[in-house]
C-alpha cells in the first residue's frame, strides 16, 4: 500500500474531490462547485469551503450521485489505491437499465440500407 502523506489541518472541498480522484483536474472540481454539483453535509457548497473527518460530500456526475463520506484530508493527489483510503463510498448500486431491442448489424455489413433505416426508425418509434 502506498503511504499517505500527513494529514493537513484543513483541506479545501474542490482539493480534496481533485485528491481522491472524484475529478480529473482541481479547475474541473472548481467548476463543478461553481455550478451546484456537489453538497457538504446537504448544502451547496462553495469550492473554498473547508473539510473536516466526518463531513459527508455529495458530487452529481452524469445519471447519478455519487456520496462520500470523509474519511482522512488529503491535499496532495495520491494514487487510485491510496486515494481510496480517504473516503468511505455510500453510493446506491446504480439502476440496471433495460437493453433496448435495437437490432445489431453484423460486423463489417458496411453501411445500412434505406430498407435497414426504415425498420431501425420504426422499432425506435421515431417516423
């Protein structure tokens, strides 16, 4: 396992989500921020807002939510493993969705037909 620097006496909240590996760059979690996506303890939160052992952090990604809860500051970013160490993960299981019944072209079919659209549009139910 990888060692983990020492913990810091207050982290800010778009560092840590940078640190632990929930965004790739520090300015993506920044702006995540700025635009409402992540919640400390059910509040929005500002990027500047600072972390504590125990704060519960809520990050929207596409089609789901993801809920951490802090569990080491880090500011530093470290590897997967070790980053995985900081936070105890409390996202439900994301849904299964049903597999929709669009037909499967064989691969290297070449382009299909206008017969072929037609009954890719019609299954879809577009007209």
């Amino acid at each position: 396992m990888t060692s983990l620097p020492s913990a810091p006496a207050s982290v800010r909240i778009d560092a840590w989500l940078w640190a632990v590996r929930a965004y790739k760059t520090r300015s993506a979690a920044t702006a995540a921020c700025r635009a409402g996506h992540v919640r400390l303890n059910g509040s929005p939160s500002k990027a500047s807002a600072t972390l504590v052992t125990g704060d519960t952090v809520t990050v929207r990604m596409p089609g789901y939510e993801r809920i951490l809860e802090v569990r080491r500051l880090i500011a530093k970013r470290v590897g997967a493993e070790a980053a995985s160490h900081c936070f105890t993960d409390h996202t439900p299981p994301r849904p299964v969705l049903p597999a929709l019944g669009l037909p499967q072209r064989d691969r290297g079919a070449g382009r299909p037909t206008k017969k072929d659209r037609r009954e890719m549009d019609r299954l879809r139910g577009s007209s």
